[in-house]
C-alpha cells in the first residue's frame, strides 16, 4: 500500500441500535458493490458479518466484522458493528477510526430513539455520520419518515435533513426523488434504480423537503443563503458540494433510507457515502495526529476476509505521525 489518500481505502462503520438491520446493510453494500456473488441473509447465517460460531448461536453480531469492497472505483473498508449494548466498546473503536458513520435506524419512531446513544456520541467527537432508516419496504414505513425524523431531531444535536423523498404507491414505497439533482427513480430488483419522470403527486412534497434540505445548508453558506433571499436556483454542483462539505465539517447529517433487504436505497447510500465521506487526511486531523511523514498504521482487526478468504485487512494506512497508533488507546 502506498499509504497516499488515493490509494488508502475510506472507512465506514455501520452502527446503530440492536437489530436495526446493520449486518444486513453491509450485506447489501457488498452485494451492490459486486464484492459478494450471492447475498447472504441473516436468517440463513450466510452473511459476511456474524460470521463467527458465537454470532450466529445467539442470532446477533457480538463483534465488529471488516469487510472491504471497491464502489464507483473507491475504495472502501466498511465495518459492521454490533448494536447490542454488551458489545458497544466494539463500535466505539470502530467510529473513532473511521472516516464516517452509518447510523442505521428502524422506520419506527420508539425503536428509533434507540439510535440517541450512537447519535450522541458522534456528535460528541464530532464524527461525520449519515441517517440510514432501513426496513423501508414495510406497508406504511414512508408515512412514517417524518416522526423519525421530528423524533430523532431532538436527540440529535446536529441538524438532520432528508436528501430524498419517497415516491408511493398505495403504502409501499417504490422509488425516491433525489433532492439535490430533483430526479426521479424508480427501485429495480438486482439493478440500479431507473430514472423515471417525477410523479405530479411527489412534486409538493419534494418541493418543501427541498426547501428545507437549502436553507439548511444556506445556514453555513453565506452564498447559498443570498441566492435563495434572490430567489436564485442554486445549480447542483454547488448544492452537491455544500452538502459534502458540511458532512465532512460534521455540521449536519444528511438522511438517506430504504431497505437492506431489498437492496432498494442501497447504491443512493453508497453513492452518497463515496461523495460525502472525508478521506483519511481529515480524520487524521481530526483525530489531531500530527502532520509528518512516517508512515502511521491505523489497525483494528486483522484476520481472514470472510467475504474473500483472503488474507488480512487493515482498515488503512496513512503518512502521518510515524508510530503504531490505535484509536482510543496509548500509541505504543
Ligand atoms: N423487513 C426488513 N427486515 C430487515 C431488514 N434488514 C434487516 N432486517 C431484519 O432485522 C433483523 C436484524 O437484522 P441484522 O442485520 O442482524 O441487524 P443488526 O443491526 O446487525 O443486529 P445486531 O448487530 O445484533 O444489533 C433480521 O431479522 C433481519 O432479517 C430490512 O431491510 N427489512
Ligand atoms: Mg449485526
């Protein structure tokens, strides 16, 4: 590895309440990616995350499992992280080297707000992070998008702000408006979403959540707020680009959902995550590891892949500073 941003995958943890869904969103991240032939499935035990004896007796991760993929030609390590309160020291050394959070929530309000300890503790050490609200495709999970939200807002200190609406039909949610391009899509089983044209029925609700997604990012950006006091259309570079920007400055959380399941939401999430996600120099600032150049090797686990059954994964490695230095813990 040459240890340069280019070549250095960016890491996601996938965190979030108990049985939120996370080892089956890393299933669909590797599916959708191509790095898995056929998708495993929690119920079956075939998954790359649970992969352990102990895991699969007690149906539920009891340790963060690595997995790494390429999407849109980047480079990832994602990390799936037990949600179990037992196990939280796991997820806690996975946030803190880690480039962003996925926080992986129910569509249900009460088992939402299951999220604030996770919620809190990126906030705390200012860790940039995005809302994924899995379990999408249940009858009536969009009417229920915006008290998630209103419910999650309150124990989030950082705004939250939708980044797609739901396009409907009858209770099942079949496609998403993309806020920042205003295109519609259409969810296809196995494949990427069609482009399809956007439902006068949407058009209200996209209109508002629009708004609200703009003055959101207006807040941080004097630009962006005169054009919208002129009542200028922002072109969707810049609106891409403030909404990248603010991620990584862990100004606000951007909210994405859909279902792991169904794999439906999953490449917008991934997409979002190789556009919105600092690379390793940021983290490495932020995690105030000086500038130098030795080589740094930020490691947490190294064992067999077991999506590949290659050989071992490090998360990364980074010039900076010059000795072995592991989040949370002494540098030795
Ligand atoms: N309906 C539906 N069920 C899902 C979806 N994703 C996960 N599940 C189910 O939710 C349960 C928990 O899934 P996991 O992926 O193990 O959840 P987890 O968050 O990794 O669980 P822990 O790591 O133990 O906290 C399983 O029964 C899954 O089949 C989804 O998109 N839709
Ligand atoms: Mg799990």
């Amino acid at each position: 590895m040459s240890g340069n941003s280019q070549s250095t995958p960016r890491v996601a943890a996938i965190v979030g309440p108990y049985l939120s869904g996370k080892t089956s969103l890393m299933e669909s991240l590797l599916f959708v990616a191509g790095a898995l032939p056929r998708k495993g499935s929690v119920k079956e035990g075939n998954t790359v995350g649970d992969a352990s004896m102990e895991a699969k007796a007690r149906q539920m991760s009891v340790e963060a499992s690595l997995a790494t993929c390429e999407y849109q030609g980047e480079a990832w390590t994602l990390i799936d992280c037990p949600g179990s309160v037992e196990f939280r020291q796991e997820a806690v050394h996975a946030v803190m080297a880690a480039d962003i959070a996925v926080v992986v929530c129910d569509p249900d309000p009460a088992r939402a707000l299951m999220a604030a300890p996770a919620l809190k503790f990126l906030d705390d050490h200012k860790i940039p992070h995005v809302l994924f609200i899995n379990k999408m495709e249940a009858p009536g999970s969009a009417g229920k998008l915006k008290d998630v939200l209103n419910a999650l807002q309150v124990v989030s200190e950082r705004p939250l702000v939708l980044v797609e609406v739901p396009i409907r039909e009858g209770d099942q949610i079949t496609g998403y408006v993309d806020l920042i391009s205003e295109h519609a899509y259409k969810y296809e089983a196995g494949k990427d979403a069609d482009l399809v044209q956007l439902p006068d029925s949407v058009l209200p609700e996209e209109q508002e959540a629009r708004q609200i997604l703009l003055e959101k990012l207006a807040d941080f950006d004097d630009h962006l707020m005169e054009e919208l006091l002129s009542d200028l259309v922002p072109p969707q570079e810049e609106v891409s680009e403030d909404l990248a920007k603010d991620v990584r400055e862990d100004l606000l959380v951007p909210v994405y959902f859909g279902s792991a399941d169904k794999d439906s939401g999953v490449r917008r999430l991934f997409q979002a995550l190789c556009d919105e996600a600092p690379r390793v120099e940021t983290t490495a600032a932020r995690l105030g590891i000086p500038e130098g150049k030795d080589t740094l090797v930020q490691g947490l686990q190294d064992r067999p892949c077991p999506a590949c059954r290659q050989a071992e994964h490090l998360p990364r490695v980074a010039r900076r500073g010059g000795r072995w230095q592991l989040p949370g813990r002494q540098p030795r």
